[in-house]
C-alpha cells in the first residue's frame, strides 16, 4: 500500500564567475547572468424525463571577493536547471474496501518538485472517460503542456492526480467517487506537498469523466474551488440531485465551472451537457460556456487541453520561471 518513490537525477550547472579587477583601486563590480526559460457514452437522462529569467546582481566592494559573487550566482543554477527539465509522471496505487481493485493513479508533479522541499502545491484532479483508463489526459497532452507553460513562465506550477474508475456504473454502484473523496484526495495531501484547500484544488473530466466531475465536484463544494466539464455526460441518478447540489452552495464556497463541448458532438451528448449549462443559469451560477469545433474525440480535447490548463490554473498566480519559494 506504500508508494515506492522513483530517483531521477538532475544535472546542476555551476557558473564560473571571473573577476576582472583594476590595479587603480576600488572600482563597482557588475555580475549579470541571463538564462532563456526553456522551451462514453450512455443513455440521455436528459431525454428521458516565464518570461525569460534574468538576474542582475550589483555589488560593490572596497576589497573584491569573488566568493560573494559566485554564492549568489550558484544559488539559483540548480533551480535553472531543473526548470529546464521536465515534470515526471509516476503511477501509483492503493488497496481500499470500497472498491474490488486498488484504486490506481498517476500523478504529475512539476518541474522541480524534488529540489523546492520547502514548496507546496495545488492540485487538479482529472477523471478520463468511459472505456479508457488513468493513462488518457496523459496521452492528450497534460505534462507536455504544463511542462511548456511553466518554464515560459506562464502558469504556476500545480499537480495534476489522474485516477483510474475500473468499476464504470453509475454512483449508486460505483463507490469511485467515494473513494476519491474519502481516501485519493487525504491520501494525496499527505503523501505529496499539496496545499490542502479546496482554493488550491479543482476537479474536472471528459465525457463520462466529467459526469464524475459534477457529481464529486458539485456536491463538496467544500473540498473544490473548481469544476470543469468537458464534453460531458450526466448520470442519471443525478438529474435530480444537481439542481439541489448548486441550489445549496453555502455561501462563499460556489466553485468556479467550466463547460464546453465541440459542435459535431453526439446530439444525446450535446443535449445533457446544454441541460447542465441551462440549470446553472436558471439558479443564477456563474460559469462559462464554451462551443468549439470537433467532435467527442481525442482530437477535439488534445485541441484544448492547453486552454483546460490555463482556466484551472488561472487563479494560483503566475510566476517567473525561476522562482524559489
């Protein structure tokens, strides 16, 4: 039931600074360094009822030191360096009664997650769709992506936890959202450096994934600040549940909801995703709606994994790539 840690190396570049010093006296020392970031489907329910990173260090000694100069130099060329590299995918698991296998996952953890200890993180959980496993928002794109927006230094760097639904009914008969909300998310808080709020925490899925979405993040809201529907499908045991769900947001704890389909979507898929949408605006919720080109596919969702990222992630700041908290 433990997790079994994987090593990765990471190779650190110390600059070599070299001091220049006039034999006229005392003279203003300039070091500069400037380093370039890094490059389901199922019955309607509906129809049935950084900028670049540069440092400049100005130093002026009546007796030059080069040890001085280096020290802050070497400070940040192992965070230089591990930015440049990529985050790491892991895939774990672990053994619970509520469900017939152990509960199976993977997980990114960003750029520079083993050097920043003193560092925690906020997390987004995505649930893949029906006939698929924990291994689709990967292979649509997730790590790549992140990994390009952090080192640009336009998304702060967040976890991402992908677990696997093995079970595929409906929540009556499926206890993965009860395993995701009693044991994946306390589990992920203790075992990696999260920040465990539900401000630092989103959920959201595609097509039958986001039917989880909902029905996770629309019932605890107080453990979601986010909820994201993609493409998405509702159970039937939960047509009337949703409108009580949102109807009930205690105060100060709406989440932020993202919806969007493409236009060449299956029409009974289309129509359940557009009842959500009308629901949330009839009880006056704050969302956004969002109609793209494409179909239910994987092509349609790599298409927009990057605009997915950027709406999760918008509310956790934006920082220089070589940031060290």
């Amino acid at each position: 039931m433990g997790i079994i840690p994987k090593v990765r190396s990471n190779l650190i570049l110390v600059p070599l600074v070299v001091f220049f010093i006039q034999s006229c006296g005392p003279t203003p020392l300039t070091v500069g360094k400037t380093e370039p970031a890094g490059s389901e489907t199922q019955a309607s329910p509906i129809a049935a009822s950084i900028p670049s990173a540069q440092e400049t260090v100005q130093i002026t000694l009546s007796t030059p030191e080069p040890t001085l100069a280096a020290a802050t130099l070497a400070k940040s060329a192992p965070l230089a360096a591990c930015m440049k590299a990529k985050g790491r995918v892991d895939i774990e698991d672990f053994t619970t009664d509520l469900l017939p296998q152990p509960l199976q996952y993977h997980i990114y953890l960003p750029p520079c997650y083993d050097e920043e200890t003193d560092r925690s993180y906020p997390v987004l959980y995505l649930i893949h769709g029906k006939n698929d496993t924990d291994s689709q928002w990967v292979n649509l794109g997730v790590p790549d992506t992140l990994d390009r927006l952090v080192a640009k230094g336009e998304l702060t760097p967040f976890i991402v936890v992908m677990p696997r639904d093995r079970v595929g009914y409906e929540p009556a008969a499926d206890n993965f959202g009860l395993a995701v909300v009693q044991l994946l998310v306390p589990w992920v808080d203790e075992h990696y450096r999260t920040l465990p709020d539900r401000r630092y925490r989103a959920i959201g899925g595609l097509s039958r994934g986001g039917a989880w979405a909902v029905h996770i993040g629309f019932s605890h809201p107080e453990l979601f600040g986010a909820v994201g529907l993609h493409s998405s499908v509702v159970f039937n045991t939960d047509v009337t549940l949703i409108g009580e769900w949102v109807n009930n947001f205690p105060e100060g704890m709406t989440p932020r909801i993202y919806i969007d389909i493409g236009d060449k979507d299956r029409p009974d898929i289309t129509q359940e995703t557009t009842w959500v949408e009308k629901l949330l605006t009839k009880h006056g919720i704050t969302h956004e709606w969002h109609m793209g080109e494409g179909g239910h596919d994987a092509d349609y969702w790599r298409a927009h994994v990057e605009e997915y990222l950027r709406w999760y992630g918008q509310d956790w700041g934006s920082e220089p790539a070589l940031s060290n908290r």
